[in-house]
C-alpha cells in the first residue's frame, strides 16, 4: 500500500485521527511506516476500521514499529505470549483499564505504546477515551509550565499489580503475576516527544505517586489539578469499537480510559504493547 492512499483525518482538535485507504494485515513499505509514525507522533493515538487480523498478522504490523515488550501482569493469548487479553465477562462488573491513565510509565524506559485489537465487542458501550498530552501541556499558564520543567515524578507498578494492590477477587483472577510488580521509575514531569519533539504533560493518576523530592502529601494538591487538567473534554475524542477496529497509541502523548458500560455483555480485545525509548 502506497502512503500516497492512505489518509489521515483527525477526530477532535486535540488527539486522534483515523487512518483510511490501508490494509495493515500485510507488509507495509517502509514509506508507509514512516507515515503512519509521523502520525502517531502528531495525534497521539491513530484508529483503524475493519481491519481483519490473525494474531500473527497482529504481531507483525505491531513489530513494523518496534519490539515488542510481553506483558507482565496480563493472560497472554493462547499460543501468541506477544499478546495480552483483555477480556470482560458478562458477569463480571469491573473492568481493565478503568480510570485515566499512561501504560509503563512505571518503567525506567516507557513504552512506546500499544496496538489494541478489536475481537469482540458489545453492540453498545465499551468506548476508550483519549487525553493529548501536547494540548495538556500547552494549556498550561507560562508560570506553572515554569514550575513543572524543573521536577520530576516517581511512578510505580507496585501499588497496581503488586500484592499490596486492593483490586477485589475479581480482577485477581484476571491480573496475576504480582511477584513481578517491583517497577520503580523517576521521569521528568515535562517531557519532550521523541518522535514529535513538541512538549507534553507525563504525570498521570493510574501509576504516578509523587513529585521527586517532595511527600506525597506535598505532592497531591498539584498532582490533583494536574490529572483535572490533562482530561478536559477539549483535549479528549471517544473512540467507539468494532470488532476489527484497531487503536495504536502513544503512551508519551495521550492517556487513556476504558469505558465501563456494557455489563451483562462480552468484550475482548488483543493487546501488543512496544518498547519504547529513554525520555528527554
């Protein structure tokens, strides 16, 4: 597929754009990718409608981009350990991925990302919302942007996926692994996007704990505002599902947040996460 057919049309003014006129179940050339990456960078998150992948196909579009990083806490697909699933039952009531956040900004080098496929979804309901990190950033009064260039955040995995984490029976049966939760990671509260270069907001309320060098209770009032700040509903699109949609993130320009508002309803979707690089 040429990059000249593909086209790029953005969802809100802020984050998102889906891709059209591409066939990700093949090969791409190498221009392709090149454009479907200065996409990511631009909008953050890129969607792709009716896409029909095998797990295999889902692996190799996802490695197009980058190696992959095998998911610790989730079940791997069977027979396909790149792939994580995650998968809500009818009766079940909770949800993965459930409140805004960033993957792996608990590790010492972020992802860069993950390619979310979708197998099976609910006629109505189970939408992801999209916060850009950019439009985050750039809102900020010149004061505050002051303030944030000069701290850094720890963030860990610890209190999510370790065995302190308060998830209910429920999700323990669907998250295991909690001996591998020993991630700890210190980043710049302000970082600059490797592949945009554009500035972006990277503090985010799923795994972020509190400014370096300050307590957590010094921490919270600022943090508080600035999770507030990164959702407004200017900065955010929703993306509704279908089976063979597929969403490929930036977890250095958005966060993210599963709706859920199906219950009594089956949704199961095919996750790759991607390594990523040292943040400036």
């Amino acid at each position: 597929m040429d990059a000249q057919q593909m086209r790029v049309m953005p969802l809100s003014g802020a984050v998102g754009a889906e891709i059209d006129g591409i066939d990700i179940s093949r090969p791409l050339p190498t221009p392709t990718v090149a454009a479907l990456r200065e996409a990511l960078g631009t909008h953050g998150v890129i969607f792709f409608r009716d896409q029909r992948l095998t797990e295999a196909q889902h692996i190799a579009f996802a490695e197009q981009f980058a190696t992959i990083n095998i998911n610790r806490f989730f079940k791997p697909v069977d027979g396909f350990p790149k792939i994580a699933e995650v998968r809500k039952e009818p009766e079940q009531t909770k949800n993965i991925g459930g409140a805004w956040h960033t993957d792996h900004s608990y590790d010492q080098v972020p992802a860069l990302g993950s390619v979310l496929y979708a197998r099976e979804v609910p006629d109505t309901g189970g939408d992801t919302m999209f916060a850009g990190m950019y439009a985050a950033y750039d809102a900020l009064s010149d004061g505050l942007k002051h303030t944030l260039h000069g701290l850094r955040a720890v963030h860990s995995s610890r209190h999510v996926f370790g065995a302190q984490a308060r998830r209910g029976d429920e999700m323990n049966a669907r998250l295991g692994n909690a001996a591998a939760a020993t991630q700890d990671a210190i980043h710049q509260v302000i970082i600059t996007h490797p592949i945009s270069g554009r500035r972006a907001l990277y503090v985010n309320p799923g795994f972020t704990l509190h400014f370096e060098g300050w307590t957590v209770d010094e921490s919270r009032p600022l943090l508080d505002y600035l999770y507030r700040h990164a959702v407004r509903p200017e900065f955010t699109c929703r993306f509704r599902w279908h089976a063979g949609s597929l969403a490929f993130w930036d977890n250095r320009a958005t966060q993210h947040l599963a709706l859920n508002d199906y219950h009594g309803h089956r949704r199961l979707m095919h996750r790759i996460t991607l390594e990523g690089v040292a943040l400036a």
